[in-house]
C-alpha cells in the first residue's frame, strides 16, 4: 500500500486564457497593491509593446521597472532588481518573462524583507546539501512582497517555492527554497509567448516534459501526481509540435502552458525529481547552457541509464505518448529531435574535459540523490555524462 504526503503551497490563483494585463490589474487591485513594480525580460521590454501594456493597464500604481535578468539568475542581478524595486518603494512585484525573470524575482523578495543590499548578503538565505545529499533550510521570516508572475516559457518555475540563482565566482547555481517565496497567483496568457524565440519555447517545453517523466519515475510516485504526470504529457506532446508547425496557434500555446502547470504538481507536492534535473542545474549553473536544452540533451540518456530499475514504468510513459511498444528514450530521442533541439552535450559548447568539475558539482545538488537508481560518487555520474557527451 502508498504512503505519502502531499503538500500544498501558499499560492492563491492561476488565471489561464486571459489577456495578462488585464490579469494583472484585476489582481493588482484584488492585492491591494499600490506601488507595482515590473521585474520583465528586457527583449519583451525592447521589442515588443507587452510590458507597455502593463504599465498601461496598471496607471498611477505603476511604479518602476528592471529589466536586466540574465539567463540562470546571477545573484548580482537579483540585487540590482532588489535595490531597484526598494528605492521606488514597491509593494507588489510582477514578474514577466522566463524562468530567470520568476527565480530572479523569488529571491528579490527575499533581499527586500531581509535588507539584503549586495551579493554576500545573499549567503545566508541559500539551501545547502550535505554529503548524504540532504538538504538543509536556513530559517529565517516570510517575503512581506509576493510576487505574481506571466511566464513567456514553459519551466514551470513559476509553481515552485524555489529559487535557482547562479553564483557567478563559483559558477554554481543555489537553491533558495521558502514556502513564502511561491507566487501568489499565475497568468497563463499564451498570446504574450508569442515573441518567445522558438528555441527557447519548445526548449523549456521539453524541460516541463523532464518534470512530468521523472515525477513519474520519482522514489515518491504515487496515483495523485502519476495521473497529473500522464496528462501533462499528453498536452505537451499535442502542444509543441503544433506550436513547431505554426507558431500563432495559441490553443496549442495554452495546452503547452497548462501541460507545463500539470507537470509540476509532483515537484510542489512534494516528489523528488532525479539525475536529469540534477545534472541540468549544474550544466546550466557551471557551465551556462541553456535551462531547456539541458533536459533536451539529458533526459533520455538518464532514462537510459536507469532502466535497470524502473524499465517497467518507463514503457507505462512510452504508452501514453502513443508509443506502446518503443523504448522510453528512444521515444523522446525521436520527439526532441523532431523539435529541433540538441540532443548532446558536445553540442553546447561545453568541453570533454570540463565533465570530471560537472559531475563533481552534480554531489553538491540533492536530486542527485535521489535518482531512482543510485548515485553515490561523481564516476557515477561521468557515467551518464559520458553517454550524453
């Protein structure tokens, strides 16, 4: 019989279907927010006119925004943004952009409750992992400023209470981690991933894939998560190609929205994810390839690799991408190539020899840990490495 435990979050609204400033006021005021500030991605706020729409639609309340939030969330970025929204004395951050954008702004509040001013600041607030891979939470008083995020891609990060911010002496990316720091609503407007650069889209799209798969093949599987993993799949798969074939279908956009919304109800509830997210955090964090392609490159070579373990659930996967009786890796090798995207790690620029630092990085991630099969030292991990490289 199960046992288990699901856990619930702090957010209060995901509004799907909707144009985003229009959400956006209509929460503002719901909020009670009187000074908005705009944390957006600084080519929506270059080329396009949707963070003007904001501006726009929030009127008086509007009151600053920053955008400069590279990709991966160096903490220097993070503070400029803190520094910013606290000099216009804002009372309620919207967030409009990619994962950077959400994470960046996750840890925004907590320097603006927290005082934090500059990058060592930031030390303190972090969640470290042991050598056990255990992690461990600093303690410390819950965000006054909640944050609402429009994502423009599919990570999904927006559902999480995590915030992945990239220390750049180290090249490592941290895990800031607080019930406080989930958004307290989401807007779901498929029209404002339009300017989204395809790569970046179906990229990500394929990272949300990455969440639905190793949800379920998580150690903390169970019925609850198992049927939201299945139809997340099922929306993405229908999704992306569609969004592939004519990038104005926006009821192929929302499915891919929604299918990355369902692909993250393990990772909130509570289920722990495997090597493919953990070896994407320090792929991304240590060596600066993009969030997406490290699920592109990765996921199917982790599958791989574990199927001595749970060969039986890959092919349930297999089955419900409407690929009954084909391996599970050999079943995304072929969806994500058919997307376009990189499927090596040699692809990205990274060096052969770079892969003995990556996989030590890879000890200092908790997922790593908790890979169904087990990974107990960084050869283990070269392993995997080796056959993505």
């Amino acid at each position: 019989m199960q046992q288990g435990q699901v856990t619930f979050t702090r957010m209060e609204k995901v509004i799907f279907g909707q144009p985003a400033a229009e959400a956006v006021k209509a929460e503002a005021r719901r909020l009670g927010a009187e000074r908005v500030f705009l944390l957006v991605s600084g080519t929506l706020n270059r080329e396009t006119d949707e963070v003007e729409k904001l501006r726009r639609a929030l009127g008086n309340t509007y009151c600053g925004t920053h955008d400069d939030m590279p990709a991966h969330s160096p903490r220097e970025a993070v503070v400029a943004c803190a520094n910013a929204m606290r000099e216009a004395k804002g009372d309620l951050l919207v967030s409009l952009g990619g994962g950077s954008t959400t994470d960046g702004g996750k840890a925004v509040t907590i320097c603006l409750k927290h005082g934090v001013s500059d990058i060592d600041g930031m030390e303190a607030f972090r969640t470290v992992v042991d050598e056990n891979g255990q992690r461990q939470f600093p303690e410390y008083d819950t965000p006054d400023v909640r944050q609402i995020v429009v994502p423009t891609a599919l990570s999904g990060g927006e559902f999480n209470a995590r915030a992945g911010v990239t220390n750049n002496a180290l090249r490592l990316k941290q895990s800031f981690v607080h019930p406080g720091i989930i958004p307290v609503s989401v807007i779901l407007d498929p029209a404002v991933t339009v300017p989204t650069p395809e790569w970046l889209f179906l990229s990500t799209g394929i990272r949300a894939v990455d969440h639905a798969v190793e949800t379920y093949l998580s150690l903390d599987a169970n019925d609850y998560t198992d049927g939201a993993c299945l139809q997340a799949l099922r929306l993405l798969g229908e999704g992306l190609p569609r969004v592939k074939a004519n990038p104005n279908d926006l009821e192929a956009r929302l499915k891919c929205l929604m299918g990355a919304w369902m692909s993250m109800t393990g990772v909130v509830t509570g289920a722990r994810m495997g090597a493919s997210h953990a070896i994407g955090h320090i792929l991304g964090g240590s060596a600066g390839v993009p969030h997406g392609h490290t699920s592109c490159i990765m996921l199917p070579y982790v599958l791989e690799w574990n199927t001595s373990v749970n060969g039986g659930r890959q092919k349930e996967i297999a089955t419900a991408m409407g690929q009954a009786g084909t391996s599970l890796p050999e079943v995304l090798d072929s969806f994500i190539r058919n997307l376009d995207m990189p499927r090596r790690i040699r692809e990205t620029g990274v060096e052969e020899d770079d892969l003995p630092r990556l996989a030590e990085n890879c000890m200092l991630d908790d997922w790593t840990f908790s890979n169904p099969r087990e990974i107990k030292t960084p050869e283990q991990v070269m392993e995997i490495l080796r056959l993505a490289y």
